[in-house]
C-alpha cells in the first residue's frame, strides 16, 4: 500500500469516519488480524449486537457493564473497541493511557444523541439539588455532569444505593427510566430521550407472534416501550436475556432487542429455537445501524494503521470518569457483572 493512499485516507478520515482503503480480497482477514493482536499486543472488545464474525474475533463479548469492567483491568498496549463511540469513549475514560481504537468513528447512538450536554446542563440547573444517573449510553461530556452512570444490568442497584429522601435525575433513556420507576417505586426525573433500535418494536406484530407461538416466551431489553415490556415474560440487559435462555426451560424465546444478540443464544443453546421480535416496518428483525457500520474490512484496517484513535480533553477524563468509578464500585459490591471466570488477569 503506498504512502500516498494512506496520506489520503487519513486525509479523508475525519468526512468519512475511517480509514477508506483497499483491502485484498484474497487476504484471510480473521488470519491477519489474529496476527495484529499478538504483534500489538491488542484486545478486541466486542458488544452483543456487533455481526457474527466480528464477535467470533473479539477476546471479549458482552453488555456494557461487562465491556466497561474489562476495558478498566486489561494487560493490553491497545484495546480495539468493535462497538459505538460511547462505548470507546468509556473505554479510554478508564484506561486513559492506552490507546482506544474504534474501526469507524461515526459509529454513534441515537440515545446518546438524544441529550446534548449543553441542553441537558440547563435541565440539571432547574433541579440543583437531585442526583444524576445517566445510562451509560450516553456522550463522555455528559458523564461530566453525571453523578452515577449505569448499565441496565445494574441499574436498580445505583438507584437504590441513592438515599430515599434525594431526588434523582435519569437520563438519557425514558423506557429504561418509565421501567427503573416501576421496578424500584422511586419517582424519577426523566429525560425525553429513547434508542432507535428498542422503541419501534411493533406492539401488534408480536402480539401475533405470541398467538402463532403460544410455547414460546417473550423476553426483552428494558429499552423497549411500556406496553411491550408489560408483556415479556422476562426483562433484562443483553447478559441477562443471553443468561435466562441458557437457563430457562423454554425451548422458543421471542427476542425484544437487536438481532446481533441471537448470535450468541444460538450458539449457547443450538436446539432452542430464537425468533427476532419484529419492528414497526417492512423488516424482519431490528438491527442497529450505528453498531453495524463496523465491519471485518474496517476492523483489520484500525488495527493496522491504529487509527482512528479515540483522544479525549484530559479535562473529560478526569470529571466523567468519576461517575463511571461510581457505578463499577456498586456494581462490585452487589456481584453484579462479569462472572469470577470471565474476570480480567
Ligand atoms: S441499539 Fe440503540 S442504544 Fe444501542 S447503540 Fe444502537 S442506537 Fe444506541
């Protein structure tokens, strides 16, 4: 590859989100970035709803409590982090020393981008004496106005380590926060905002579902609306659903949440049956778009040039890493998160 085509990708990297360049075709891409790994001492951190292939490359596979647990005591120079910016930003916040790669920067969230911090920062003023819990899905400016982030893992944990008296701010997911006022009877300041993927679930197509499948059992993410979640037969973070099919004794899970997660169950338990939940539009199955913009072409690339980098103000670092310290804490204390056989050297 010549100098010229690098100078131009990274020329064009800022328009384009990623290294634009040509990759042999004839390359044995799993071959060649297993081989990156070692050379670079790198770990590959994958989220559930990344593509098949991308989570049989990754060293780790998880939710975004687990992912944040591993990103905070890995050994590695670089951490390769196929998954959405937010997450590479949480990534960096707790290892700031080690350089975070994303395979394509304008992999964003629509619920992180639904809480701007400068609007949000009004929001909080008219409320000055509430606690914020921010879902971790949200930007690294944002965690700097956080007291305690979460995951839907362990987030009745942190609202219930909030003293009874103090008002709590939740932002930026308003099912997560509708469901954590129900689950926990606390009364919570909502932010309006809501994730793409998990609020176009189709009431009535899975209703139907339900009638055509009477053995099956609903289960899905606390991101979905209100009127669907009544319905599930169990709630729960990625790592929870992936659990309860292992261990439940249903054979046919209907599945409220991104597709990329079925991956996973079906290779857990290959004779039970996973039907994705149907969205509100001509598709079979609800895929996050931003999850995947990564591919196996975009990830060997990163992990070649080590670029694109997630650089963030040291000032970020320091002021939102608190609330992120905050949330693994409570989540220690309650064992909540990765398994004692999935824990980090
Ligand atoms: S599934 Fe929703 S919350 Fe998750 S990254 Fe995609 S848009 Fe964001």
């Amino acid at each position: 590859m010549s100098g010229a085509a690098l100078d131009l990708a990274q020329k064009n990297m800022e328009s384009k989100g990623w290294l634009d360049m040509h990759v042999d075709p004839t390359l044995d891409l799993e071959v060649e970035i297993e081989k990156l790994k070692k050379e670079k001492n790198a770990i590959i951190l994958a989220h559930y709803y990344q593509e098949s292939e991308i989570q049989d490359i990754a060293d780790y596979i998880g939710d975004s409590l687990g992912l944040s647990q591993k990103a905070a005591n890995t050994d590695a120079d670089i951490i390769v982090f196929a998954g959405v910016h937010f997450m590479a930003e949480t990534a960096k916040m707790l290892s700031p020393s080690k350089k975070v790669l994303l395979p394509d920067l304008k992999a964003g969230c629509s619920l992180a981008d639904s809480c701007p911090p400068h609007l949000f920062r009004a929001f909080k003023a008219q409320h000055p004496d509430a606690v914020v819990v921010s879902y971790i899905n949200c930007t690294a400016e944002l965690k700097t106005l956080t007291d305690i982030c979460c995951t839907s893992t362990n987030s009745v944990a942190v609202i219930e380590s909030i003293p009874e008296d103090k008002q709590i701010i939740f932002a930026p997911d308003r099912n997560l926060g509708a469901y954590l006022k129900k689950k926990t009877g606390r009364d919570l300041i909502l932010w309006n905002g809501t994730c793409m993927v998990h609020e176009v679930f189709s009431n009535e197509k899975i209703t139907k579902l339900m009638l055509r499948h009477p053995e099956a059992k609903l289960i899905a993410h606390p991101e979905c609306e209100a009127a669907l979640l009544d319905k599930a037969h169990y709630i729960g973070s990625t790592s929870g659903l992936l659990a309860f099919t292992k261990e439940d004794d249903c054979e046919t899970f209907i599945v409220a949440t991104e597709v990329g997660i079925i991956h996973q169950m079906e290779k857990a338990s290959p004779h039970k049956t996973f039907i994705p939940a149907p969205p509100n539009n001509m598709c079979a199955c609800n895929e996050c778009p931003h999850m995947k913009r990564n591919t196996m072409e975009k990830l060997y690339l990163c992990m070649k040039y080590e670029q694109p980098e997630i650089i963030l103000d040291q000032w970020i670092i320091d002021e939102g890493v608190k609330s992120i310290d905050r949330m693994l804490e409570i989540s220690a204390a309650a064992g909540l998160g990765l398994k004692p056989e999935e824990e980090p050297d």
